[in-house]
C-alpha cells in the first residue's frame, strides 16, 4: 500500500480514498466538476459564436439568472419570420457561455417555433430529464451532466430564453 499525507491535514490518502476524514468526498467532488466541466463543453464556451453586439437591431432583450448574476444581451434581425442577424453579449458562467454557443451556432434561419420548441426542450431536458432537444439544437447534450446542478440551469436557460424573447419583439416591431 502506498500513502500519503495531505499537506492540509494529517489525513492518510490511498489512491485518492482517505482512510479518515473528507478527502473522499473531495475526490469525489472533483470527479463531478471533471464530468461537469468536460473537454466538450469547455471547447464549446470557449467559441461563443456571433458575440458582440448589432449596430441597430429590431430587438435586444437582456436576461439575467438571479441566483449566479449572470447575464445574455441578445439582438435580433428578423426577416421572412426567420432569424436574419444575431449577435450575443455573454457575461455567464462556462455552462451558460456553453449554451449560448449552441444557440449562436444554430440560430440564424430558424424560425421562433423552432426557438420556442428549443426553449422549451431544453428546459424539459434540464429539469425533467426529457430528452435531447431535437436539431438543430441537439448540440445542447454537452450539458447532461448539468442535469445534477438545479442551481445552473437558469445560467444555461439564458440565451435560448433571450434569443426567444427578442424573436417576439422583432415580430411585433415588424408587424407594426
């Protein structure tokens, strides 16, 4: 056997298994925001498409999440009932950022049916276990493991909720 002695504690380590103490919840702690964390969705939050912001849109809705703070600004063009341009300003955390890459990545052309049935989905997916929402915002799979962090998932709800909201406007400003 081989062990080890944290420098914080006298507390003896085997393989990352703490013989006393909470070294192995901390492990395991680890092991889940590893999981959370995964290469796939750190790529994903790391290029954001469309960020920036439009020079004169049809519509700009900002969302915030209460609980962590962050925050997805949104414009929106709309031509022939389908997103025309879109542009993203993310302050959010890297699930949130994750979201928003999968929003800005799939959005221009859709229409607010898909965006809504997107929204609603996604919220389903998070909150009730529903399934993957289908294409062609399937690529909000990187974020099952989120599933666990009740806590994020109005950070992940975001944009998609944003880009949602700013559809409507730019329909009523269109329809006007």
């Amino acid at each position: 056997m081989v062990f080890s002695f944290s420098k914080r504690a006298t507390c003896p380590i085997y393989l990352g298994k703490c013989l006393i103490g909470n070294a192995r919840k901390t492990t395991k702690m680890s092991n889940d925001l590893a999981k959370l964390y995964s290469t796939r969705l750190l790529a994903l939050a790391a290029d954001i498409p469309h960020v920036g912001r439009l020079e004169a849109p049809q519509a700009t809705v900002r969302e915030r999440a209460p609980l962590c703070g962050s925050t997805v600004t949104v414009d929106m063009d709309i031509e022939d009932d389908r997103v025309q341009h879109f542009a993203q300003d993310v302050k959010a955390c890297a699930l949130g950022q994750a979201a928003a890459a999968v929003v800005g990545a799939n959005i221009i052309g859709c229409t607010h049916a898909q965006i809504a049935r997107a929204k609603r989905e996604l919220a389903a997916f998070l909150k009730e276990n529903g399934p993957v929402p289908a294409a062609p915002f399937d690529g909000f799979e990187a974020l099952l493991p989120a599933r666990d962090y009740k806590n994020r998932h109005a950070s992940i709800l975001l944009a998609i909720t944003a880009a949602d909201q700013a559809f409507a406007q730019a329909a009523e400003k269109d329809c006007a």
